[in-house]
C-alpha cells in the first residue's frame, strides 16, 4: 500500500511547500489550513511507523524460516501480529485520505491541476484507495498483504486529464478494467501463521519491492511537511478543539 501513498504525496508535494502554504494562507486568509496540515503530517507519521512495523516482521520471518530450514524443520510456521498491523495501517489510510480531502477542499484544491489527477484514486465509488481496503482489510475472512504498481497509478492519474469520469464511463462500457493490474497481492493463506514454505515469497516481495526504501522517501516528505508546520503556523494554529470531528473517522466510505 505504500506506493498509492507515495504517488499521492509527490503529486501534491509541492503545494505543501513552505511557499505555497504561506502564500495560500495570506490570499485566502484559511484559519483552519494549519491543523489540517498538521492531521496530514500526523496521519503520515503513523503511516511510516506501522510499515516499520510490518517490515520488520517480514524480516524477522525471514530470518526465522530460513535458519528453520538449515535445521531440518520446513513445516513449521511463523505466527506474526499482521493482521493487527493491516488493521491499524487500514485506519491510517483512511484518516490520511479524508485529510488529503478536506485539505484540497480549503485551498480550493490546493493545485487544481494536481488534485485532479488523484480523482481516479481517491474519489468516486471506484477508486484506487477503496479497491486497496478492500483486500487488505481484516474484516474479511483472510486479510491480504497488498502492494499497488506504481506505473498503473500513474496511467489512472493520466487518464483523468480528459475527463474524470473516464472510469466509471469505462466500467458502463464494459470496456477493459482500468484496474487491471494495479493490485499485487502476496500468495499467503493466513498472514498470522505463515508456513515456512512461503519464505520464498516473502524474500521475493522485500527483494523486488523494496519497502524499506519506500519507507525512506516517505519520511523524507514528512520532513518536509513538518518544516511547512514549523515555518508557518503557531501551537494555536494546528491544535484540535475538543470535540472535533476531524480526529475521528466517522466512516470507512471515502468515495465522495
């Protein structure tokens, strides 16, 4: 899931800039843009922290199962806390889109020609995020490790540039699924107790996908956002009220 977060965050990178954020302070006069700021900052952080935490559970597995191996001991199986992890990383996905949502709404979408290119990912009742969910929840009978292809992510982006109901105009036609190929979903049964036979699976996936240096980038973005926070707003600007909505979910649909 970390590419449909990575892709988001460079297409509006540079409209969280600590320039763009000032000057759209100054000519719009937003109160408010600073704490939704600081809720996109908040919800990424905990974003990079979950990962942390998946990744290495994924390491320390691999680890386990192939020193396992050299012992002679192949049907054993790993038992991890990954579907707590899927739960708490499904969360946070969720807080940072509706943030991402609210955010471009109090800017005015923020870089109009930007916000729409993540239309196909994160509005509408198909869309790339909700897809995302979808497979990986825990709510289903057997949650799944999910990663996205980021050159499909890309095509979706590109194929808003003519008309943002492209998609849903596509699935009325039944055209090809513009989904196609976007999801990647690792081949293991139950992620809670993965058999050792699966290791080659997992050493592929932290191989070819690279997580940690995903991870790495992302932490980088944070930075940046939080050097917007620190060069524009006060405490008063980004702290919640009590009682504020914006720190609950209030929902798990995000397709408006």
């Amino acid at each position: 899931m970390l590419e449909i977060i990575k892709v988001i965050l460079e297409t509006i990178s540079k409209s969280l800039s600590i320039d763009a954020i000032r000057k759209a302070k100054k000519e719009k006069q937003l109160t408010e843009i600073g704490t939704e700021v600081f809720l996109l900052y908040s919800s990424l952080n905990s974003i990079i922290v979950v990962a942390r935490h998946i990744v290495a559970v994924l390491e320390r597995g691999l680890v386990w199962m192939n020193r396992k191996i050299k012992e002679g001991q192949p049907d054993r199986e790993y038992w991890t806390e990954l579907p707590l992890l899927l739960l708490q990383q499904e969360l946070n996905l969720l807080q940072f889109i509706l943030t991402i949502k609210r955010l471009g709404l109090k800017l005015e979408i923020i870089a109009p020609e930007a916000y729409r290119k993540l239309h196909p990912l994160i509005h509408g009742k198909l869309n790339a995020v909700n897809l995302l969910l979808g497979v990986m929840s825990v709510r289903s009978s057997a949650p799944k490790l999910v990663t996205m292809s980021e050159i499909k992510l890309r095509e979706l982006m590109e194929s808003s540039n003519s008309d943002i109901r492209d998609i849903s105009l596509r699935f009325m036609r039944a055209e090809k699924d513009p989904f196609d190929g976007l999801l990647s979903v690792l081949p293991i049964d139950d992620i809670s107790s993965i058999p050792i036979k699966n290791h080659k699976i997992i050493e592929d996936y932290l191989r070819a996908r690279t997580p940690a240096s995903v991870i790495a980038e992302l932490e980088e973005i944070a930075g940046m956002i939080r050097e917007a926070i620190e060069a524009n707003f006060s405490l008063q600007d980004i702290l919640l009220s009590v009682g504020d909505e914006r720190s609950a979910l209030g929902g798990d649909f995000i397709g408006f």
